[in-house]
C-alpha cells in the first residue's frame, strides 16, 4: 500500500512538473520575438525581464517578486507548500489572464498606425522627394503606436544602413503581414524606381484599414470566452482565499496524499484556464518577409 502512494505520489509530482512547464511555455512562447536575433535573450532571462518598455519591465519583476513573497506567506500561514504554491501561481498569472485580449487590441492599433503612416508616406513622396528622405520626413508625425520603430528606421537609414536591410529590419519590428505589403512596395520601388508608388502605398493603406474593420469585427465576437476566463479567474481567487482564511476547508488536505490531490487539481485548473485563455486569442498572422541579413546591413 505504502509503495502505491509512493507511486501515485511520483507520477504525480511529475504531472505537476509539467503543467508549470507548460504554463511557462504558455506565457514565455517558444517562438523569438519580431526584432530579436536568433539565440539572443534565453527564455528564463526574459520570463524574469518581461517585455515592453522599461517601465513595464520593472512592473513585471515587481509582481514576480510580490508572488514568491505571497507564496512564501501563505505558506507560513497554512503550512501547506502546494497553497504556497498555488498563490504564488496565483499573483503574477491573474493580471495575464484578465488582460486576455490586450495584445490583440495593440496589434490592432499598430495595423492601423501601420496605414495611417503608409498615408503620410504616400503624401510626403508626391512632393518629390526620395524615399529615402520621405521617410525621414513622415518621423515627426509618425503615429505613437509605431513611432520608436519609424524612428530606428529613419536612424538606420541616416547612419548609412542599406535601404533594403533597413525597410526588412523595420518589417521585422512591427512583425505584422500589413506591414511586410508596405515594405515590399518600397523595396520594389528602390529596384524599378517606378512613378507608381504613390497608387500602390494608397491600395495598401485602403487594404490596412479594411483589415483593421475585420479584425476588430473578429474581437466583438470574441467577448463570450475571454469571460468566461475572467469568470474562471475570480472564482480561482475566490476558493484560494477561502481556503486561506477557513483552516477546516484546507484540513483534508494536510496531509502528503492530500498534498498530491491538491497539485494535481491545481495543475488541471490552471491548465484549463491557460487552454480556455489560448483559445479565445487569434492565431498569429503569417508574414512573408524574412528577417535582415546581418552580413548586409551597411553600405
């Protein structure tokens, strides 16, 4: 008897192992992001870094810090490893499940930037001007969306970056299929040199917005699952505070098999939220552009 609850207490363990692997997988990715070359920036670095501007960075370390603070708390209050566990799961989980849809809403206004921009573009480079200058000229009114990726680009350029590595270094940043269109125009451009670009950066920009009425059309529709997992994060919440404050609720669970129970039932839920969140985000567009050659980026 003692060595199948060892066993069931092995296997258990293991499962448990895997669903936080998973769980970190989840919210880590496995895929580099837009901008990053290959083998830079190792996936527990950027778990621990976060992502985004310096600000949210340091938010994101504060909240990892305020979870393995709670999860050392509760588990001084209950004695229980598995609560302790659980809550700091808990802290910096909750805040990514109920922004569920954020990162959407931001590809969105960046498309939208996207076509906003491919506009002033398009208005700046019927004076006359080169592209080359263009560009740097539609840098103080650039949307806020993408303004630091218009700026990088207009700084490549001025620092004697070849156009093409340039406009793909760009394209990269922005990682979005709208975005690749435009910079495909304008590398076509710099080859042919054609009097049309003006008509074609015109279709995309027509083509972006479009693209950003179905796509926001796309997230109406998606309102029912993104609350179900709000719903199912405040009553996960709910039953770790009740268990917290009610030492009788969490009494059966005091024991090594109780322990297992409880991890493998946490494991399940919080692989369950993780899967309803996943599927209530779109999948990731397919790009057609590939990242800049390292080898060929100055003149």
């Amino acid at each position: 008897m003692r060595n199948d609850i060892e066993l069931i207490a092995m296997v258990s363990g293991a499962a448990c192992v895997a669903g936080l692997v998973l769980a970190v997988v989840a919210i880590v990715g496995t895929r580099r992001p837009p901008g990053r070359a290959p083998g830079a920036g190792p996936g527990i670095s950027r778990l621990w870094q976060g992502s985004g501007t310096a600000r949210e960075q340091r938010a994101h370390q504060a909240l990892l810090v305020g979870a393995f603070v709670a999860g050392a708390l509760a588990f001084l209050l209950t004695g229980l490893p598995v609560v302790g566990l659980l809550v700091a799961v808990a802290v910096p989980g909750t805040p990514w499940l109920f922004s569920v849809g954020r990162a959407e809403q931001r590809a969105i206004a960046r498309i939208e930037a996207v076509g906003e921009w491919t506009r002033r573009l398009k208005d700046v480079s019927a004076t006359g001007q080169g592209l080359q200058q263009a560009i740097i000229g539609t840098l103080p009114t650039a949307p806020e969306e993408i303004q630091e990726e218009v700026r990088l680009l207009a700084a490549r350029l001025q620092a004697g970056w070849l156009a093409r590595s340039a406009l793909l270094a760009f394209a990269d940043e922005i990682g979005d299929p709208v975005c690749d269109q435009v910079v495909a125009a304008l590398i076509l451009h710099l080859s042919d040199r054609g009097d049309r670009l003006g008509d074609v950066l015109g279709s995309i920009a027509s083509a972006a917005a479009a693209e950003v009425a179905t796509r926001r059309e796309v997230e109406a529709k998606r309102t029912q699952p993104r609350f179900a997992v709000r719903f199912l994060t405040g009553m996960t919440l709910a039953t770790i505070a009740y268990g917290l404050l009610n030492t009788e609720y969490v009494q059966p669970y005091g024991t090594p098999l109780g322990q297992v129970v409880m991890a493998v039932l946490g494991t399940a839920f919080v692989g369950l939220l993780a899967w309803v969140r996943s599927m209530s985000q779109p999948p990731r567009p397919a790009r057609f552009l590939p990242a800049p050659d390292p080898r060929e980026v100055m003149a």
